[in-house]
C-alpha cells in the first residue's frame, strides 16, 4: 500500500515543522534529486522512518518579505508553488518505486534554502542532499546553499553525489580523532552500518607529533611505532563504547601517517567505502568555524557519499 500525504504548502504551518525521526530530502528539481531520494527512501526504511521530501521556494528578492511577497504576487507565488508540486510528485514517484510501503511526506517552505532547511533539520534523523561532480569526478562541487547546509544542520548531513549507484551500504569509513566531533561521527557511523549490515573501518591519520619533546614528521622516524601506538589508544577509547553497545558490528582500526583528511580518502578507496562519514569539526576546528578543514576536504575529494555528523 502506499502511503502518502497531502502536500503541505507555504501557508500550513505544518510547513515548517518536521515530526521527530523523519529522514529529509532536499530535492529542487536539478539531476540529483533521483539518487538523493533512492539513498533517503533507503535510509528511512532502515531506520524505521518516515520521509519528508522538502523544496524550498526562494523568488530571490532579497528585500521583499516572504509573505508580503505572496500576498502581492499571488500568481507569482501560486506559479511557483505549482512548480514545486511537480518536482516533489516526480521526487515521491522515485521513493515509492524502490520502497512501495514507505510513508512519504512533503513541504514547501519559503526562505533561503540553505536557512529552511537548517531548521527543518532541528528533529531530523538524516538531512539528504546532493552534490555535483567536477568533471574529472574526483572532487565535490558544493553550492553556497550545500555549504551552508552541511556546516550549519543540526542533525547528520548525506551528501550524495549527482549519478551514485545507490545500494545498501557494505562497507562504511568514519575518521576518528579523539575529538567530541569524532565521537558523534563514531556513533552515526555504527548506527548506519548496525541497520545496513555493514563493516566499519576507523581511520586516524597523524601527521606531526611530538614524543619526548621531539618533533615527528616523517613515516620512516624510529619513533612512528610509539606514535601509532598512541594513535590507536586513542581511537580505541573512543570506540569501545560505542562497539560494544553495536556487538555485531565488525570494526577495524587503520592509523596511517600523512593529512587525516588524505587518510580517510585513502582507505576508502582503499577499500571501496559505499559511505564515509566525518564529523562537523575536530580538534583543528574552533567554535565558529563554519565546517572543518578535514570535513571540508573529505567531502569535496572522497568521490562517495559522505555524511558529516552533528
């Protein structure tokens, strides 16, 4: 049976919330919105979620209010909320071909894309997105509005790469630091493999560390065991709770010299990671930082879904 609902526009209110443990999509009509839809449709089914599909509407004015803008162009307005149905109705078309029983909703929030959906995220499980290949397909090409969204959401941000072949996951990668940031990204990384059956290979990468006031750069320094040593201590304490509360789970730990972003890239190519997942900031990251470097560089480079963990 499949089950949907009717569409919510800009004036509902109910526009503008989202029920707890939903999965969103972000969906505006562009080729990504079929493989943003097939990896959100999937993750609610293994979440036990509903899905909301979401197209905000922004005309661009920038100094005209949203609603005085409805009320004084209501053919303007009525246009594009019409054109917003169509793209959500070919969006649930694509949800309900791969899961016919999944319970699917849709809104129409007015406002800047990247801010709607910022809020729409507060209650959310997952925030689907989708990004665009660089013509070599070795890096991300982000627009302001994805930016915004993965720096800024307050639930785990999907980005899904235009023309990705969605299945299941197999084989998920996380990184790892020690950092509060890595143990958010730690527990979405178990979580999605705990519901998908998939492996999960923890990354640590170091680059300069200093051992008995000595400064080490170099893989080949007679110190690197020592430190790889360390690395692993602390990648273990940070995982260990969250694998014991995921028993069947299998983890491995890779600690590897070099850029911590470069590392997580490495192994998941390595190993052919359906999913990388990073988390918003590390130890680098200062309060403000909009997203951090590492993150940043993971999603523009790994050439897979990534998902940074708030």
């Amino acid at each position: 049976m499949t089950h949907w609902n009717a569409q919510e526009t800009a004036g509902d209110q109910a526009a503008h919330e989202v029920r707890p443990a939903e999965v969103l999509a972000g969906v505006h009509g562009s080729d990504t919105d079929t493989c943003v839809v097939q990896w959100a449709a999937d993750e609610a089914v293994r979440l036990g979620a509903d899905l909301r599909l979401v197209h905000v509407i922004d005309p661009g004015m920038q100094f005209t209010p949203y609603p005085a803008l409805m009320a004084g162009a209501p053919n303007l307005a009525g246009d594009l909320e019409r054109g917003a149905e169509t793209i959500l109705a070919a969006a649930g078309e694509v949800a309900h071909a791969r899961h016919p029983d999944l319970v699917v909703h849709t809104c129409v929030p007015w406002g800047p894309p990247g801010g709607s959906l910022r809020d729409l995220s507060t209650d959310a499980r997952r925030l689907v997105i989708g990004g665009s290949r660089a013509p070599h397909l070795e890096r991300m090409l982000l627009g302001s509005v994805a930016v915004t969204v993965v720096a800024h959401a307050r639930c785990p941000v999907v980005v899904v790469p235009a023309g990705t072949a969605v299945t299941a996951p197999s084989r998920v990668v996380v990184g790892v630091d020690g950092s509060a940031g890595s143990v958010v990204a730690m527990e979405t990384a178990f979580e999605i493999a705990a519901a998908s059956g998939a492996a999960v290979a923890c990354v640590m990468g170091w680059s300069t560390e200093v051992v008995l006031g000595m400064v080490v750069t170099e893989s080949f320094a007679k110190e690197v065991p020592e430190i790889e040593a360390d690395c692993r201590a602390v990648a273990d304490a940070v995982i260990a709770p969250v694998a014991a509360r995921n028993p069947g789970v299998a983890v491995d730990v890779v600690v590897r010299h070099g850029n911590p972003a470069d590392a997580i890239i490495e192994v998941a190519r390595e190993v052919s990671a359906d999913v990388v997942v990073v988390g918003s900031r590390g130890h680098g990251g200062f309060v403000g930082l909009l997203l951090g470097s590492v993150s940043r560089r993971v999603v523009d480079h790994a050439g897979r879904v990534v998902i940074v963990a708030h």
